[in-house]
C-alpha cells in the first residue's frame, strides 16, 4: 500500500475541518430561518383568528340589535288601519334583514356595514310611527270628548238639534282620521360632487331626502308644499341660504329646503335636495319633513 505524503495528508486533513465546519454554518442559518417562519406563522393564524373573533362579536351584537328592534315592532300596534299595514310592511322588512344578517359571513364588512345602515332607517322609521300613532290616539281621545259634549247640548237644547247633529257627524268624521296627509320610508342620502353615495363628511355637497306620501282617500288633492328640516350634529338647523319659512301649531319655522309636488291621492315618491351644504363634520344628522299641517317623520344620517 502505497504511503500518503504527510504534507498531502494535513492539506487534506484541513479541507475537510473547512467543509465540517461550513456545513455546521449552513446548517444553523437554516434552523435559525425555520424558527423565523414558524414564528411569523404562528402570528399571522393568531392575528387572523382574533381578527375573525372580533368580527363575529361586532356581527353577534348587530344581530341582537336588530332581533331586539323586531320584538318592538311585534309589540307595537294601533287602531289605524293605514298606520297597521305600514307596520306589517316594516315587520317584513325587518325580517328579511334578521334572515340576511344571519346568513351573511362577519368577514363580509361591506355587507355588515349596509344591514347596519338599514337597522338606523328601520329605528327612525319606528320613531315616526310612534310619534303617528300618539298624534292620532291625542286626536281621538280629543275629538270624542267633544263629540260627546255636543251630543249632550244636543239633548239638552232641541232648538239646535240639527246644527249640533252636524257638528257630531263631522267630528265623527274626524275621527275616523283620515284627511291629515302622512308619509313613509324617510330617508337622507349624502352625494359627492361625482354625483355618488357617500358617508364621509369631507366629500359631500349636497343632501337627498326621499320619501312617499302614502295613499290617502281623504286628503286634500292638488299641490302641497313638503318642507325639511336638517339638523346638525351639533344641534343648529343647516340652511342652504333659500331662506324657506312655513307656520306650523302657529309657529315660525324655517325649512332647510322644501319642494312643491302634485298630490292626488294615491301614494305619491318624492326627493328633497338640499344644496349648498358647506362643511360638515362627522357625527349625525337629522332630518324631519313637514307639511303644513304635521309632521311626517324623521330619519338620520351617520357621517364619519
């Protein structure tokens, strides 16, 4: 066997301590590496799955919020067949919100956000008829007691039997409530200048209220002026410089805007612009409409 030079043996040797010991390097920034990885993927899954957390206890609360706005339209009635049939539509509506809530995913922000907006119209539109249905229940109560004291200076004074007899019929017919004019589905949108939705208060110009005067046998035909009222966040009237006044209970007010329309009866969509908005700031605004005679209801807007 051949004898290995002692120089060759030790160049060898050293070759090979070189390549042990690069190999140890490589090996230990790999390592070093994985446990890196790991680490970040472990973050990002419990990032991920807090995040998914959160969202479900923002979704779990909108929809509670909303269950609880159905039991109170389920709670809420009245003598008024126009008024129960409005709240019937709302009963189904809210409904099929509760049924969209639920089977929407909470990662689903968009969505989230619109049935969000939706809960606020629904409330808003509770609001208005409560406020409705405590109008008409004052009047009846009212109109009866005086029907029946005319019915007793009926009785007691016959001379005047037929212009008493009058009176009761009228006011019975009042009672029956049926010429005060009444809308539904109130309603303020925010537009920017490129004429789109928006809830931010540094992009809008201008305000649109839509609403629908609902069918009415008994109602005045012809023209009728609807006026609306915004009210800032910070609770002063926004005016867009028209200057509108309109007397109402024998009070003074002054509109934000208002518009003239046809009316003949039958349920009747409407929209209010209102212009020259100037600058807003973020919290809510509210708007309530009226005609000279009532007011027709109220709904807010959210601006951020």
């Amino acid at each position: 066997m051949e004898r290995e030079d002692p120089l060759e043996r030790l160049d060898r040797k050293e070759r090979e301590r070189k390549a042990g010991g690069s190999l140890k390097i490589v090996t230990t920034v790999m390592v070093v590496i994985a446990v890196a990885l790991a680490a970040a993927l472990v973050f990002t899954l419990y990032s991920k799955g807090q995040l998914i957390n959160d969202l479900n206890v923002e979704k779990a609360d909108l929809t509670e919020q909303i269950v609880s706005l159905q039991a109170d339209y389920e709670n809420l009635s009245s003598d008024y067949d126009n008024i129960n049939a409005q709240l019937d539509s709302s009963r189904e509506e809210i409904a099929q919100l509760v049924d969209r809530v639920r089977r929407t995913e909470a990662t689903d922000r968009s969505k989230i956000r619109q049935y969000e907006k939706e809960l606020g119209t629904l409330r808003s539109i509770m609001r208005s008829y409560i406020v409705q249905i405590d109008s008409l229940n004052t009047l009846n109560h009212k109109l009866t007691a005086e029907a029946a004291s005319a019915r007793k200076e009926a009785a007691a004074q016959k001379r005047r039997s037929e212009e008493l007899s009058q009176q009761v019929e009228d006011l019975a017919g009042r009672v029956s409530v049926g010429s005060v004019l009444k809308a539904r589905g109130i309603r303020m949108d925010a537009y920017t200048s490129a004429d789109k939705i928006t809830d931010k208060s540094n992009r809008v110009v201008r305000f649109l209220v839509n609403l629908s005067l609902v069918e009415n046998e008994l109602a005045e035909r012809g023209p009728v002026r609807i006026y609306v009222r915004v009210i800032k966040p910070d609770g002063s009237l926004m005016q867009d410089g028209s200057g509108v006044t309109f007397e109402l209970d024998g009070e003074t007010l002054q509109a934000t805007a208002s518009r003239e329309v046809d009316y003949e009866g039958s349920e009747l969509d409407m929209g209010i612009y209102v212009n020259n908005v100037g600058t807003l700031v973020k919290g809510v605004y509210t708007v309530t409409a009226y005609t000279v005679r009532s007011s027709l209801g109220s709904a807010e807007l959210l601006l951020r």
